[in-house]
C-alpha cells in the first residue's frame, strides 16, 4: 500500500508542521483519513469550511458551472460573478459597496492597501503589532508578528506598526501621509486577541479625521464566524474596505475585497486586476456558500454554541476563554501542545496559535451542540488524566 505521507514529503516542500493524517473525505464536521479514522473538525479545515466539509450546496453549484463555463477572465462579464458580488454586498450589509475578487487573503489585504493608497495618493500604512495579514511582500510588510518576517529583504511597503488596543498610539501614526489603516478585529493567529471595548469605534473616528481609510481583515472574522455577518453588526464601524477569503468559497480558492460606496466610485479600470480572481467557478462557489450562511443565519449558531463552550468548559485548567462567536481561543494555564496532541489522539482536530498557552477552535458554523460537547468530554478526561499523573 503506498504511503502518502513518505509521497507527500518526497515530493512538496515541508513548510507546514502537519497534522500527521493523510484525509480522503470529510462531510459536515467530520473528516477520515485512509485508514478509515473518523476525526471531529473543530479546526474547520483552517478555518475554511464554515458549511462543514463537501457541502452539497457547494459541491453541486461547482460541478454545474464547471460543465457550463469552467473559467473566463475578468474581460467578460459573467453570471457567476453577478451574484457572487451580490451575495457578498448584501450579506456584508453594505449598500452601494462593489467587490474585487482574487484568490487569496494575502492578495485581497494586498489589494485592500493597493486601493488606499490609489485612492489617497499616500504611501504609509498602519499596521497593528502581533497582526497575521498573509505572506506575499505588501501583506508581511504589514503582519506585526515577527515569527512570519524572517525574510531577510525587499519588502517594501511603507508599513508602520503600533500596539493593538492602542488609541493614542494609532492617533501619533495616522499622520498626512497615513492611507489606510489594516487590522484583523480579532487577532487570530497571534491567540484569538480581542481588543478593548471602544477600540475599533475610535479608530474609525481617527481614520476619518486623518483621511486615512479603516482596512478590516476579515479573512477570519467575517461571514458570520463572530456571530454577525456584517461588519456593523459585529464590531460597529463601517470599514472603507473588508478582505475576506478563508470561507468564502468554501474551500474552493477564492477572496475579495469589499469597497465602501463612496471608495468604490475612486476605484479605475487598470487600478487591480487579477487573471483567476473572479473566475466563474470560484464565483459559483462563493455565492452558493453566502447563500447558505444567509438562509441558514448560520451566525446565528456561532452565538448559541459560544454560549455553550462559556457555560460548559469551566475547567481550573482553562483560565480564560478568548474570542467572539466560532472564533474562540481556550487559553490554558500551561503549554496547550500536549492538550492538543492528546485530542488528537481522541480522534478531534484543533488550532494552536503564536501564544503557546491556546488552543484555538475554529469550527464549520453549522457544528451542533453535541459536537462541541464531544470536545468538553474529551478535555475532562484529558484534564483529569493529567491531574492524576502528577
Ligand atoms: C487574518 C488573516 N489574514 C490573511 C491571511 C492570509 O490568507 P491566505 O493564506 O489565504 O493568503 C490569513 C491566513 O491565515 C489570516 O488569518
């Protein structure tokens, strides 16, 4: 029998530390892998599967406009793409707003700084400490976590970087030259960092008192994972410009970037492009997922079982629960390293982040109450397990 993991390492590059599993199939919050393992999927595939895996809304708009139309560039107009742009500007909520789509977060908060700066006419960007904002040069110019800048040069952008929660810091950054200010609401990757009530308003009022636009990374936050589905809804401001990617396509690669009414008028022909963004097949996805959020409010959910995990992992071993909605981070009292290897072991697939303490939950938005409670079980025993051996 051939084994794909010796295959996958002879053949790609060993930039991720994996989960050791070699997965074949996955429906609703389950995945298996070749031997037939059933894994719980509380890490959503990274993020992306906020339908739960192979949604047949999905799997079946893709397959029909892969038979109709597989792929035409943005030179054409589409269908697809129509209602995929509608879908995004009426879930987001933003009446008047028009999309750029692309492929990837790193290229939506690539673009997202490129249209600041078109729009303004000024170079700097302000960016947040312990930010993730993706890997391509603009987008890891503007990441403030050191751990993704090892590379040595060359990238450019003209970013600064100030404390995330910060008023008065972000007030002495946005000076003439500021465009745009780019944050993710939460901080995910950094361990599922909330900032202070009061921020996100107060940053918006010091954007538009500088002429700088407020970049939302949504990349995460967005779609509904919070337990809003706009921007309004979950954090209060109106953002000039959103990047969403992760769930927007269920999977199938696809990102945009949102622009307000009045920066979307700004916007010229020849200002973005991008061959695949836009594509018909992504588009079919994109929109069949934002219908699928929409009819089943699937925000929703994410505030019923943020509830649960509150009421029900009070653990002495949890010290804290980080997060808003599906986007939650258990911050234990130790390395969260040797929890997660042990659910794993239980057969349940988790998040780590840069702060080593968290486990970060990142599930489908349609995961129910009895699989978050297989996760409240598995930590019980583990919990009680460790308890036992010291
Ligand atoms: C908040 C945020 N922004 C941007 C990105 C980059 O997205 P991609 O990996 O699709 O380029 C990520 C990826 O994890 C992210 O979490």
């Amino acid at each position: 029998m051939t084994d794909w993991k010796a295959e996958e390492d002879r053949y790609v590059l060993p930039t991720y530390e994996k989960f050791p599993l070699v997965l074949e199939r996955g429906a609703g919050c389950f995945v298996w892998d070749d031997q037939g393992n059933r894994y719980l999927d509380l890490y959503g595939g990274h993020a992306v599967c906020a339908l739960g895996h192979s949604p047949s809304v999905v799997t079946e708009a893709i397959a029909a406009q892969s038979k109709r139309l597989l792929f035409y560039s943005n030179l054409v107009y589409v269908k697809a793409r129509a209602q995929a742009g509608k879908a995004l500007v009426e879930l987001c909520g933003a009446a008047g707003a028009q999309a750029f789509f692309c492929n990837s977060g790193a290229e939506a908060n690539e673009n997202a700084m490129r249209v600041a700066r078109v729009v303004t006419g000024r170079p700097k960007i302000v960016a947040t400490v312990g930010s993730f904002h993706g890997r391509t040069a603009g987008a890891m110019a503007a990441t403030g976590n050191p751990k993704y800048k090892k590379q040595p040069a060359g990238l450019g952008a003209d970013v600064v970087h100030v404390p995330f929660g910060d008023l008065d810091a972000a007030a002495a950054a946005l000076d003439a030259d500021a465009a745009g200010f780019i944050l993710e609401p939460i901080q995910s990757m950094a361990g599922v960092m909330t900032p202070p009530a009061g921020y996100l308003g107060g940053l918006e009022r010091l954007c538009r008192q500088h002429g700088a636009l407020l970049i939302l990374d949504q990349v995460q936050t967005g779609l509904g994972r919070v337990g809003a589905p706009t921007a309004e809804s979950a954090f209060g401001v109106s953002p000039d410009l959103q990047t969403f990617a992760k769930a927007l396509g269920s999977g199938v690669p696809a990102a945009a970037v949102l622009a307000a009414k009045s920066v979307a008028a700004r916007v010229k022909s020849g200002d973005l492009g991008s061959t695949f963004g836009g594509g018909p097949l992504a588009c079919a996805a994109v929109s069949a997922t934002l219908s699928e959020i929409s009819r089943l409010k699937l925000w929703e959910n994410a505030v019923a079982l943020e509830a649960l995990v509150r009421e029900t992992f009070a653990f002495p071993e949890i010290k804290e629960i980080r997060g808003r909605g599906l986007l939650l981070g258990l911050v234990l009292d130790g390395p969260s390293k040797g929890v997660r290897q042990a659910l794993l072991e239980k057969k349940i697939l988790v998040g780590g982040a840069d702060d080593p303490s968290v486990i970060r939950l990142l599930p489908p938005l349609t995961v129910s109450a009895a699989e978050i409670l297989l996760l409240r079980d598995a930590l019980a025993e583990i919990f009680s397990t460790q308890a036992a051996a010291v």
